[in-house]
C-alpha cells in the first residue's frame, strides 16, 4: 500500500489520500498502530510519517502479546 513497485516509499501526498479512508477523521496523534507481531505497524508508522502524518504511536506487542494474555475475553463462534 506504501510502496511503488521499486520498493521504494509513495510520495507524502499519495500516502495521505491513501491513509484518509482509514483514519477516517482520526487525527495521526490519536492513532495507534499494530499488526501480528510489530513488524509490519513499524512500516506503517514510517508511512505515516514519511506522509506528513505525525504522531501515531506503536503497540509493540501486537496482536501476539494482546491475545497472548489469558485474562483476556475471547469472542468464539460465528461472527455476526
């Protein structure tokens, strides 16, 4: 989503249209990113920084170490 086919970063304007959709009003400061394991919501946050977007901050535990923790409720079953 980030990248052009060189690998290389979309100019800042083509990251903040891209990024507007799903912040969806939510300013960059108020925003915190994760993913699985950390690695991919690191990109992210690079991306919206490299956007002009400044501020977002990093769960670094992710997705694994929030589901990790027991004491945590677990939704089974088909979703709605």
């Amino acid at each position: 989503m980030s990248l052009d086919s060189q690998g290389r970063f979309l100019p800042p304007q083509a990251l903040r249209d891209a990024f507007a959709a799903s912040l969806d009003g939510v300013a960059p400061e108020s925003t915190i990113v994760y993913c699985g394991s950390g690695v991919t919501a690191c990109h992210m946050l690079l991306s919206l920084e490299h956007a002009g977007l400044t501020g977002a901050r990093l769960y670094p535990g992710s997705w694994s170490e929030w589901s990790g923790d027991p004491s945590r409720p677990v939704a089974t079953g088909a979703a709605p």
